[in-house]
C-alpha cells in the first residue's frame, strides 16, 4: 500500500487529493487532533498538505495519522 503522508522525528506532512477530500472535511477531521499536534494547512492547485507537528514527543505520530484518516471518513 501506498503512503501519502511523510513521517521525520516529530513532524509529519500528509498529501490529500481535493477530487477526494474537501477542504472542509479535512478541516473538521483536523479539530480531533488539535490538543496533540500543531497544524497547518497547504492548499495547492489538485492537493491539500497537512502538516502535523506533536506538541509532546510521547504521542505516536503514525497512530495519529491513522486516526486522522478514519476521521476523513
């Protein structure tokens, strides 16, 4: 399987394709993971970035990642 997303230490860089998520619901996913991570938002021509930074080093960013994609759905 395919990964979309990049994982380096504490930071991590999600690429979702508008023609399949809306911004709107990756920005409402996004609200579950707030208190975990830092945010920000990329909106390029056929693609959304999401960039998650953990705010402590303890939480597994991968699971996050997991969970964010069960949200999207």
């Amino acid at each position: 399987m395919e990964k979309f997303y990049t994982i380096n230490d504490n930071y991590a860089e999600i690429v979702l394709s508008k023609d399949i998520y809306p911004l709107v619901s990756v920005k409402k996913a996004l609200t579950n993971f707030m208190e975990e991570t830092y945010i920000k938002l990329k909106d390029n021509n056929d693609e959304i970035i999401v960039q998650m930074v953990l705010q402590e080093s303890k939480t597994d960013l991968e699971k996050i990642i997991g969970e964010f994609y069960n949200e999207l759905l």
